[in-house]
C-alpha cells in the first residue's frame, strides 16, 4: 500500500520528468531545426524521446 504523501511526491516526480521531456525536445529542436518527433514519456527511472534527425 502507498501513503498519501508517497503517492503525492511519485505524482510530483512524473510531473517534472514529464516537464523535463518537453524542454529537452524543445532544446533538440532548436539545435536540430526539423526534428521530427517520436514517442518521449515519463518512465520510472526518468524519461525519453525518440528523436528522427534530419540530416
């Protein structure tokens, strides 16, 4: 069973891996221009993209 404030801080966590994602693929983008974008969830450990670059 998870605690209220354990559930809390896990919601906070993928928030932030969530948010973490989108500036890194805004980031990419603006380096890469015309980077085309895969699937980029938050997983337990962190998160990902997947990233098709144009050159």
């Amino acid at each position: 069973m998870v605690s209220k404030a354990n559930q809390k801080k896990e919601e906070r966590l993928e928030t932030m891996r969530h948010s973490a994602s989108h500036v890194m693929a805004e980031a990419v983008q603006s380096i890469f221009p015309g980077t085309k974008f895969g699937i980029g969830p938050a997983i337990e450990d962190g998160f990902y993209y997947d990233f098709d670059l144009p050159r």
